[in-house]
C-alpha cells in the first residue's frame, strides 16, 4: 500500500512537471514573437511540441501576442 501511494504521488509530480515545462515553453515562445525574435521564435516551436503543446495552443499563443501587439502600435 505505501509503494502504491509513492507512486502515484511521483506519477502526479510527473505530470506537474510536464504541465510545467509545457506552459514555459509557451511563455518563451509568446515573449520571442513580442518582442519580434523571430528566429529565436522559430526554434522555440520544437521544444514547445515535445513538452506536449498542441498546434492549436502554439497557434492560440501566436494569434493572442500578434493581437496584444497591434493593440498597442494601435494606441499611439
């Protein structure tokens, strides 16, 4: 019963961690296209695949910073 329950404690922690990487490699991501390091930008789409993001969160993050942008050069 202890070793099950270390288990699935770790197992959880794993996922965490996944969740974790997942969502840096997208704030990486949206602050590369912010701040029009495309290249970098670019490179950053595979990491952001393997930590599990799908084409359409990669695509939800793209879509969002290009808008946050054109609403700012708006503004001025």
């Amino acid at each position: 019963m202890q070793e099950r329950l270390v288990f699935e404690e770790d197992e959880y922690q794993s996922i965490k961690a996944d969740e974790t990487l997942k969502a840096t490699a997208l704030i990486y991501l949206q602050d590369a296209i912010a701040n029009e390091r495309y290249e970098e930008a670019a490179e950053l789409l595979q990491p952001a695949k393997r930590f599990g993001a799908s084409k359409e969160e990669i695509a939800a993050v793209i879509a969002n910073t290009i808008v946050k942008r054109q609403n700012r050069i708006a503004r001025f």
